[in-house]
C-alpha cells in the first residue's frame, strides 16, 4: 500500500530492534520496513550471517533508509543489549517458567510507560529457523509471544516485528491523535454567515422559478434552510458552498414570465 509522504514529519523513538544472527538482507530489510512504518528506528544487528552493510536490506526496506543507515552491527548479544534498562524476547516456544510472558499489547504498553519514564528498551528477536537460545533468552527480562494458529504458529521475522511495532504504536494512539490525526481545527460558521447561504441560494433558485407553486413557497423556502442547516457547517465549508452555488449566475436565467429560455431545462415542480 503505497503511503510514503517525504513532507510529513518523520516519526522515529521507540524500543530498540535486536535481530540475533539475522540470514538474509531481504530479511533485515523487510524488518527495517516495519519499523519505519510504525515510527520505530534504531536496529541492531549480533552477527549478522551475510555481513553488513547490506544492498540487499537496503533494496528491501523500500525507502527505508534511515534504518538502514543507523543500523549498528554487534559480536554478542551482551554488547547489543548493554545500555538498554529493559529488554523484551520474542518466542514462540514454552520455556522455563521463570520470566513473565506477556502478550504483544501488554508488551507495548509496559514498553510505552517505560519510554516515557526516559528508560531505554528494546525487543529481541532470534534466528528465522530457530529464534533463540535458553540462554539469550534468559538476558531478557520479560518475555512476549503471539497469539497464533497452535496448527500453523511460525512467524517469519518481518511479521514478528511488524505486529510488535504496530502494538507500539497503538499503544500511543491517545496522544498521537490530538497532534496527528485530526483534520486542522477550523471556525465554526456565524448564523449570519449561515443565512447569507440561504439567502444566496433562495435567490438563484427564486431566480430559475423553482418555488411553483406559489401557495407553497413559504414551506419549500422551510424545507430548504432545514435541510442546509441539519449540521453545524464551518466558515471554509460555507465558503466552499457559496462558489458552488455562485456559479448559478454564469448561466441565463429565466425571464420575468417564469417561462425558460431555449438554453435552459424548465423547472421542475417540486411538492412538499
């Protein structure tokens, strides 16, 4: 789904990503992708299998650069993990009971309450045959795990954290949509600018005969402000209207007799 808009701002805080022994740069790509998507972009790397850089992951994070470009290649995973406060481990095996599991939302938010309180957290994901080791696991503090088929419950990397990065998001859904999401605030219409609307348009259409017959005039006019009144316009909206309806004036209008001209389509009778 295309979306991509260089003069948006660029949404980049977050947990930190940790692929352990990550195999292919598609695969590196692809995680740089998700990340960029949800607002997350510090990606570490523990001894990547093809090396790094990577034209490959480059390739597939499909503009993703700013990943690309912080990403920082680590021999071990205590190197990776050393200046972070709390650290996540993504599995989809059961393990030894010792550490909580908690679920993807859960996870977001512990994660999100951390951000704030200015701690630094990250989430770790193992190999893409295997995931992690007892041991790696055990240098996490909690752990988090999916939701899944039972029958068909592998994730590939990407998919792993594209749902962790989602959670992170929505988890700040609350804050974002006052500064992000809602249109720009605009001026509610005056009454006075409501009626220069009716007014406006009452005479363009008196103008072309459509209130006929006369003995139902006054309840069509009625009809007609309620139906232009039944939400509270803004000052653009109305403005919006007003053009519309000033192009009326562009054409002919009818002659005193109420009778149309060749150029224009007789009025129509409308009933109450």
């Amino acid at each position: 789904m295309a979306g991509t808009n260089s003069e948006r701002e660029l949404m980049a805080e977050g947990p930190v990503i940790i692929l352990v022994e990550p195999q292919l740069g598609e695969n590196i790509g692809m995680v740089a992708r998700a990340m960029a998507n949800f607002g997350l972009w510090e990606l570490r790397l523990v001894n990547p299998r093809d090396g790094w850089p990577s034209e490959k992951a480059r390739s597939a994070a499909s503009k993703a650069d700013h990943v690309i470009d912080a990403t920082r290649v680590y021999d071990t995973l205590e190197e990776a993990i050393a200046d972070l406060n709390f650290v996540y481990a993504t599995t989809a095996r059961e393990r030894d009971g010792f550490k909580p599991v908690r679920s993807p939302v859960v996870a977001a938010a512990t994660l999100r309450a951390k951000f704030s309180a200015e701690e630094r957290t990250g989430i770790l994901f193992g190999r893409e045959r295997w995931g992690l080791t007892n041991e790696e696991v055990a240098l996490a503090d909690e752990l988090v795990t999916f939701p899944v088929n039972p029958a068909f419950a592998s994730l590939n990397i990407a998919q792993a954290v594209l749902l962790m990065s989602y959670e992170w998001m929505k988890s700040g859904m609350e804050d974002l949509g006052e500064t992000r999401f809602q249109a720009a605030e605009q001026r509610p219409a005056t009454k006075d600018q409501l009626v220069g609307l009716f007014e406006q348009v009452e005479e363009a259409l008196d103008a072309r005969g459509y209130f006929r017959p006369e003995g139902k005039r006054q309840r069509m006019i009625e009809n007609l402000r309620a139906v232009l009144s039944r939400r509270a316009f803004t000052e653009p909206e109305i403005n919006v209207l007003r053009g519309v309806f000033r192009t009326f004036d562009r054409y002919s209008r009818q002659n005193p007799r109420g009778l149309s001209r060749p150029d224009e389509p007789d009025a129509i009778e409308t009933d109450e």
